[in-house]
C-alpha cells in the first residue's frame, strides 16, 4: 500500500483589522471565492471564480497589482 495526501477543498484565512479584531472569513475554492463577514450566521456569500476573475480585472474597479 502506497499511501499520499490529499489536498483540501478549500483555504480558509480569518481576517483581523489592526486591533486584531476579527473582521471576517474568507475562503477560496476551485470555482469560487467566498466571504463570511464576523457574527454571520446565515453562512458564506459566494461568487464563481470566473465572475470574480472578470470583476477585478476590469478597469472601472480599481484594482492595482501588487509589486512583486
């Protein structure tokens, strides 16, 4: 028997502020990204990845990349 590991579904990051409150959860899947704001109940929102792609490319958002 050959055992491997397995990837997760998904990655989840808990955002804090500056005060190291928590703002809120986000999570990135293969075919979305999702957003939970701190004391939500009801769940994550979520977006397909492609839809999201499309939003923060587009000029009118005002994404800039960042300098690596």
């Amino acid at each position: 028997m050959k055992n491997s590991f397995r990837s997760g579904n998904f990655h989840e990051e808990i955002i804090v502020d500056e005060n190291n409150q928590v703002v809120g959860t986000v999570r990135v899947k293969p075919n979305a990204i999702l957003w939970k704001p701190k004391g939500s109940k009801k769940g994550f929102y979520a977006v397909p990845l492609m839809k999201f792609a499309n939003w923060i490319t587009d000029k009118e958002t005002g994404a800039l990349r960042n300098k690596q």
